[in-house]
C-alpha cells in the first residue's frame, strides 16, 4: 500500500501531507487490504468490505476523487455512489457536528499538542433552491440554525451557509466543527453560536487563542456584542473577548486580505483617506 500511495504523490494525485496521512493511518492494514482482493471473485453488488476498507476508500475519495480512481483500478474498491452513501450515515446537517468534536477529543488523547487551535467563521453566498431529500422524505435548501438557536424563517431559502472551522496552531490539521443555512443572519444570532462553539471546543479539550473572519459589518457587531471595541484611538481598541468557559482571553483577527480588499474599494471609491 505505502507503493501505491507514493505513486499517488508522484503522479500530483494527492499532496505530499496526503500522502503523509495515509500512509500513517494505513500503514498497518496491510492484511486488511491483502483479504480484499478476495473481492475480486465476486460480482460488484456481492463485494462485502470491512471497516477499514471503507474507511479508507472514503478518506481516499475525500482527498482525490481522481486518485481514488486509479487506485480502483489497481485494487478491488466499491464505486462512487457507494462511497456516498457511506458518507450519509454520517449526522451532518445544519447545526454543530458531535462527531468532529468526538474526533477532536480523540486527537488530542493521542498528541496534547493538537489541542492548541483558533476558530474560523465565514459565511459564502450559495444559491437559492430546494434540494430533495431521500433519506430524510423532506425537501432541504431552507433557512436552517439546527438545535442551536430558535428559527423563525423556516420557510425562508437560504441564500449563505456560516461555516465554522477549527485549525491547529501548533500541528497540522484542521476541522469543520458546524455549519449553518441563514439568509443575512444577525449579530445576535451569530454572537450565539461562536459562543456556543467556543463551550463545546473547551468541553472537547480544545484551547481556542484566536478567532478569525471577514470585517463584514455583521462580524464587526458580533464581536462588539462579545466585548471587543474597534472606535477610538488605537489604544482605546478592545480587540480580545473573554472565552466563556475558561474566562481566558479570545484574540480577535480580521482577515488581512479582506481588510486590505476593503481599504482598496474604500480608496477607489473615495479618491482619498486622511488619517
């Protein structure tokens, strides 16, 4: 498998830390991929996996679909809509996900160094439409907060999804911990669930120093709502919150690139800034 997965790098596939987590978290199922060639013998729909087969075709997929190709061809693996349906048995909707928090904790057993992170928000335009889903017998597309806050525009069609992200600060990984459909969500709400995320980050193990996000003027006013305070002279600014858990300072970063995009506009707009 280690092979297998170095052709992978070679061929650009998938990158060098792919290859480097694959190979540290495969390494010892040689004997697990050796019994599934016995799948070979077997029509597509009689093929039975284990565990660790599945677990890693889905990682592999996540990673390279165009890798998770050519290794098929090598070794017996299921196809695509098979891997999605795997997927689907994961509780992924609206809301913040138990599971990645789960996965989280379990991270940090190993290695206490992971549990040193900052939060990222950001909210992305999406287009509005109504999806059909199957498994659930309902349509889905609308605004959609999950058990986090009360939602009043259930009927409304969500126009962005607010994406909550946790990333290492000391070790190289990165988490998606929710994500919820909104349609120009408020501050309010939003100070709700970056506090409530930062209460189920302390409670998985995790230490937040930092949060991330665009100087949009919802963010701006969520963190005003948090404690932080941008008028003024530089050192009249409040530019940390207190974490509610732990009492611990929360640094506040926004985005250098979209902060420098919006002093860009602001001057081709305006001709001039005086300070």
């Amino acid at each position: 498998m280690n092979e297998v997965i170095k052709v992978l790098e070679e061929r650009s596939l998938v990158s060098s830390k792919e290859a480097e987590s694959l190979q540290s978290t495969f390494e010892n199922k040689h004997l697990q991929f050796l019994y599934n060639f016995k799948n070979l013998r077997a029509s597509p729909s009689g093929r039975r996996y284990s565990d660790e087969i599945k677990e890693f075709a889905v990682t592999l997929y996540f990673y390279s679909p165009k890798a998770y190709k050519y290794v098929r061809s090598i070794i017996p693996l299921s196809n695509q809509s098979l891997i999605r349906k795997w997927s689907t048995s994961f509780k992924c909707d609206p809301g913040f996900i138990e599971e990645a928090f789960t996965s989280l904790s379990d991270l940090i057993s190993g290695s206490p160094i992971n549990k040193d992170c900052c939060l990222v928000i950001d909210a992305m335009s999406i287009r509005k439409q109504t999806l059909w889903d199957a498994e659930k017998y309902r349509y889905s597309g609308f605004v959609d907060f999950g058990d986090e806050i009360h939602n009043d525009k259930s009927a409304t069609l969500a126009s962005e999804a607010l994406v909550f992200l946790l990333v290492g600060t000391r070790s190289h990984w990165k988490c998606p911990i929710g994500y919820f459909l909104g349609d120009k969500i408020s501050a309010k709400d939003q100070e709700k669930l970056v506090s409530k995320s930062l209460e189920m980050a302390a409670k998985a193990g995790l230490k937040v120093w930092s949060m991330t996000a665009d100087g949009t003027a919802v963010n701006l006013r969520t963190f005003e709502i948090l404690g932080c305070s941008f008028n003024g002279s530089y050192d009249e600014m409040t530019t940390s919150i207190i974490h509610p858990t732990t009492g611990e300072e929360v640094f506040i970063i926004l985005d250098p690139c979209h902060m420098l995009k919006l002093a860009h506009n602001a001057l081709a707009h305006l001709g001039t800034i005086v300070d």
